[in-house]
C-alpha cells in the first residue's frame, strides 16, 4: 500500500485543486529524492481505480518508466512497459484512435512517436570541462548553474524560457501519416538554383519560393534544363501557368516569370508525412495565364536601337 508524505499529499491535492478550477496543465515541482513518483503513481492509482481511466506515462530514459512501473505494481495498479522502456498502450475495446496534443512542438524537433531520432547533445570543449560562465560584474569565471555570483553576489537575470505554444502542432503522430494544409500566397520569388559543389556546367534548376507568412517560405525546384522526366515535370508545369514557349535556360525562365509569363498562384496545398524531413507542394490554385510576353522586350531598349 502507497502511503505519502504529508507534503506530497499536498503536492496531490494541489493538483486536483488546479485541474477542478483551471483549464491548463499542472506541473507538480519537489527537489530531487523528494519522491515525485509516489506522488504520480498515487494519481494514476485514483485515475484508473476511482475513475476507471488510462495512463500513459512518458519518459526519456527507460529506467524512469521503469521506476514508475515498480511504484504502480507495489500499488497493485496494472501497467505495462515495453522491453525498450516504451510504455505500451493497449485499446480499449471499441476504440480504434486515441487524440495525443503536442503543444511544445516535441514531433517536429524529434520525429513521430513510432520513431523518435533525438539529436545528440552538443558537447562541451574536450567532453570533460563543465559548462561555465562569466560574471558581467566581477568578471570572474563560474559555474554555469550558479543564479548569484558567489565571488560578489551579481545577481543574474532570470532565463527567459520559451512558453509552450497556445494551440497544438498539426504534425502527424505518427511515422507515414499524412497532413495536408492549403495556404494563401502572399508573395513568390524566382532564381537560378545549382547544387552545390555541381560542376559549371551541370543542369541548373528555377527555384520558386513562395511566402505563406511572415517569415513561412515553401519552395519547389522548376527542373528546366535537365532531361528525362524532370524535364517533362517542368515542361508541363510551365504549360499550366504560361502562353509563352518553354525556356531552355533557367535563366532565360527567372526572366521569364519576373516579366509576367507566369500566372498568378493564388494558393499551394503542402504535404507534411510525418518522420520526412521536407514538406513538398501537392496542389496549387492558379489565376487567369497572361498574355505572351514579346519575345525581344526585356533584352533591349527600343529607343536606343540606331536604326
């Protein structure tokens, strides 16, 4: 049988009070060995006992998960964990989905649930020195943790953490789902594209950059002087936006399209799948084609041709 603290207890009930009043998420803070997860298997224990719920406990190291696990099953509470320490969720009957909300943005820094790639953090100097800063005041070199300066007592301002976002990510859950979203185009760019390191005379590329906000850019490569299937991708692309012939440059194309051949993309629906690392554009709305551009208009001046 659990039995906590008086202030863990505390701690407990302080979390049913935010949760009864309060439509935010709690977050219950005790010092390291305080007993946090006593505290938390006594929640889960009147989650699924009192109010016949489901748990799922998520970690980043196993030996938490299985540090919960201990404390739920002394708590004669069932659960289960997987042998990679993923806690392993079984459906209730008649339910085939379950809705998970990422308001800090963890799919798109570490990838869906089912393959979650975790850059390594960065270390520091040779691996063994500990992080350290300087005191502004008495330019002395301390530790990084310190709050006050222990050689003239500076007071350092507090860190500026980044608040959670106020409306859940769109990104898939999952590795493979799929998310489209139609956007409006505020603004479209166009130029000369060449992979890097290509030699001189490699293919080059259009690349087209449109504006979905204030700094959101999606961009497409318009393969205009290359062969084969690309060519014919970016042939028929150019049909649907233009009276003018095909250019053979992408050069030629970037003036093209900054003269007008081009019609307006009004809108772009963009594909997201969950564990790919770009998203690609799926579907356009497009204005009215423009008329032809003259063939010698953006190459001279009429007014100075001698003759």
């Amino acid at each position: 049988m659990l039995t906590l603290r008086p202030y863990q207890e505390a701690a407990k009930a302080a979390v049913y009070d935010h949760l009864r009043l309060r439509d935010d998420n709690p977050c219950v803070v005790i010092p390291t060995g305080g007993g946090k997860t006593p505290v938390m298997a006594s929640i889960c224990k009147d989650a699924v006992s009192l109010w016949n719920g489901r748990v799922l406990i998520l970690a980043h190291v196993k030996e938490l998960l299985e540090q919960s696990a201990d404390k739920l099953q002394a708590d004669d509470v069932a659960r289960a964990v997987l042998p990679d320490g993923r806690p392993r969720v079984r459906l209730h009957p008649g339910k085939q989905n379950c809705l998970v909300l990422d308001f800090g943005g963890n799919v798109l820094r570490h990838g869906p649930v089912d393959a979650i790639d975790v850059s390594p953090v960065d270390s520091y100097g040779d691996g063994n020195a500990a992080p350290a800063k300087k005191c502004p005041a008495c330019h002395s070199v301390i530790a990084a943790g310190f709050s006050i300066c222990p050689d003239c007592e500076f007071e350092f301002p507090a860190p500026q953490r980044k608040q959670h976002a106020a409306k859940a990510s769109d990104a898939g859950i999952l590795s493979g789902q799929v998310t489209d979203t139609e956007y409006e185009v505020r603004d479209i760019a166009w130029s000369v594209h060449q992979k890097r390191d290509a030699p001189d005379d490699a293919p080059k590329s259009m690349r087209v950059d449109y504006r979905l906000g204030l700094s959101h850019w999606q961009s497409e490569w318009i393969c205009i002087e290359h062969d084969g299937y690309a060519r014919d991708k970016a042939v028929a692309w150019w049909h649907r936006r233009s009276h003018d012939p095909v250019p053979d440059t992408a050069e030629r194309a970037v003036e093209l399209a900054e003269a007008g051949a081009l019609c307006q993309t009004e809108k772009i629906v963009v594909r997201s799948v969950a564990g790919e690392r770009y998203d690609r554009i799926v579907g356009y709305k497009l204005g009215a084609l423009p008329e032809e551009v003259p063939m010698w208009s953006d190459t001279f001046d009429e007014e100075e041709v001698p003759f």
